[in-house]
C-alpha cells in the first residue's frame, strides 16, 4: 500500500505540502495500470493528515484485524518536492544512518529502508536517514505493527553545510523555505517568499513554484522502483517476521500536527 495526503494547511494551497507525493504516487499509479502486478497494491489518498492524521488513522481503525493482516507494507510521501531538499529515506531500523534515532519500525521497515538505500546508492544520488517522528500518515499502520517506509525531503528544518555540498541549495535557509504558507504555491514570490532566496534556487534547479523538479523526478523513480518490487513480492519483508498480533502495537511517537 502507497499513500499520501491530499489536504493542505488553511494557510496555504500546499503545492508542496502534499501537492508533490500527492502527484507522486498517481504518476506511479497510472504507470502500474498497464501491466500485472502479483500483488494487490492500493493507493490512498488521506483526507484531514494536517488536522491531527485523521483520515490514515480513522482508515486503519475501521479494518478488521485479518484487512489489517492483509497490508504487508505501507510506503508513505508527504513532501517529496521541497525547494530546498534533501534525499530521505525512513529509517526503519532506528539506526539513523549511525546515529541512534531511537524510534524503529515494525520488524520488515528496514528491509524497506534498504531497498530505497539501494535504489540511489545505484543510481549514485546522495541520500540519508530521517526519523519516524509521528508526524505524517505512517503513523497508524506503524502503531498497527504494520512494516513502513518512505521518503522525506525536508519541511522547516535547516539545511546544513553538509547537505549543502551534497545536494546543492543553500545552507542555512530552510528545506521547505514555505512550509505551511501561502506561499507554498505556483507563485512563491508573489505569495511572499524571500525573492532572492528564490532567485538562487530557482537558478540552480528550475524550480517549479515551489517544487524542486530535481527531487520530484528522481523520488517518484525512486517510488516506482518500490511500488513496483513490492507489487511482484512481498517476500523481502515477510519472510523472517516474528508472529505478531496484528494490532500489536510499536514504539513511535504521534500526535504532533503533521507535516
């Protein structure tokens, strides 16, 4: 299963925030109704994430324990555009890419981890680990002991110096410069956004609004290469699970407004 949110903060049209995994996986979605997958994939759209996560929890709520047993993984995106991005990947095993990040999915999120890990070391792009901090629709399947992954290209955090030299931007500003604001639209500047901030940016990236079309491309690659592994088999993650009740839950931290 493949989500993301489709809602936006009252602020702001959100063509970021979650315009972009929104458009994401129904690029992938699209692309995957003309072959024949093995598996059963479902695609979900989430009402109400930026109210408290209502749609994805109110969703796994309402299946039966066999429904929930049913979903094998879950792969959410929610802001896979960011203007100013940065490459995660969910860190399913809570090693946080040598730094203990302390929250873990259920057994089989690493196997998710290492499989979009391996997709860009392939495709020779930098990437790196971000936290499941409760914030965005991974949360419900997770409680539910639900393998998850995904990716993240960054909301209010401060790209560093590091990142920079990695992935290009610009170092001190913001991953999303507007995140949760007006701004966070076709018109950046016009809505408010720092004009030569954007400037540079969109020199360097081609941004599109307030999408990085750089990031954009090379993630719904990435979602296709998952959706698609994952749509043949989902042996990778099942084999070696422990038993489990379905609804058992797992450490993770919710309840923060999402991103």
């Amino acid at each position: 299963m493949a989500g993301a949110h489709l809602d936006s903060v009252l602020a702001g049209p959100g063509i970021n925030d979650n315009g972009s995994g929104s458009a994401a996986i129904l690029a992938v979605a699209l692309r995957l109704a003309t072959f024949e997958p093995v598996n059963q994939v479902r695609f979900a759209w989430w009402s109400a994430e930026e109210l408290g996560l209502v749609g994805s929890t109110y969703y796994v709520n309402s299946l039966t324990d066999e429904e929930r047993g049913d979903i094998k993984l879950y792969l959410n995106f929610d802001m896979v555009g960011s203007p100013n991005f940065v490459r995660s990947v969910y860190d399913g095993d809570g090693d946080g890419d040598g730094s203990d990040f302390g929250l873990v999915g259920p057994p089989g999120s690493d196997d998710i981890e290492a499989l979009f890990n391996d997709h860009f070391a392939d495709e020779t792009l930098p990437f790196q680990a971000t936290a499941f901090s409760g914030r965005s629709d991974y949360q419900a399947f997770i409680n539910n002991g639900i393998p998850a992954g995904g990716l993240f290209t960054g909301a209010e955090g401060i790209k560093t110096e590091e990142e920079a030299a990695l992935y290009g931007g610009v170092a001190g500003e913001q991953y999303d410069p507007c995140y949760h604001q007006a701004c966070d639209s076709r018109t950046p500047v016009q809505d408010g956004a720092d004009a030569s901030l954007y400037a540079a940016l969109a020199a360097e990236y081609g941004l599109i609004g307030n999408v990085n079309p750089v990031a954009l491309d090379t993630n719904v690659d990435a979602i296709a290469h998952a959706v698609g592994t994952y749509a043949v088999s989902t042996a990778s993650v099942t084999e070696s699970l422990p038993t489990v009740s379905a609804t058992a839950p797992v450490p993770g931290q919710a309840g923060d407004l999402a991103s």
